[in-house]
C-alpha cells in the first residue's frame, strides 16, 4: 500500500502540523459534515478546532465571508431572508 503524501493526509493523518493547521482542517471538515446535513457531526469537530486554535477558525471565517463576497454567494443568500 502507497503511504500517503503530505497533501493528501487528512486531520488525524498528519503529524507535525501547527496548530492553526490543524484547527483549520477541522473547521472544513466540521463545514463538510454540515453540508451533509450532520449538524451533530459538525458541531462536535467545530467545537475541536476552537478548543486547537480559536484565531484560526475565525480567520477561516473571515476567509469564507470575503470569498462569498467576491462570488457573490453572500447577495444570494441575503436575498433568501
């Protein structure tokens, strides 16, 4: 069996990450369950990202916001209220 490149490691998989890696791969895996619909799931690896790396899920936050912005996804969805 292969052994898995850096970029193609996942959460648990990688090893001598930062912190603020480590919380940001959380934080999109914690979007990823929630776009499936399993807020449980989501929820449970949100609330591990904040407890890693507080700043870094925010920025991820920040991040998404600009990029919806630029996209224009952020009109749509205010358009739906």
């Amino acid at each position: 069996m292969a052994e898995k490149t850096g970029a193609e490691k996942t959460g648990a998989e990688k090893t001598d990450t930062d912190p603020s890696d480590k919380a940001r791969d959380l934080a999109e895996a914690a979007l990823g369950e929630y776009a499936k619909g399993d807020d449980k799931k989501g929820d449970k690896l949100a609330q591990q990202a904040i407890k890693v790396d507080k700043h870094a899920v925010e920025e991820l936050a920040r991040d998404l916001e600009e990029d919806a912005e630029v996209t224009g996804v952020a009109d749509v969805d205010a358009e739906k209220e």
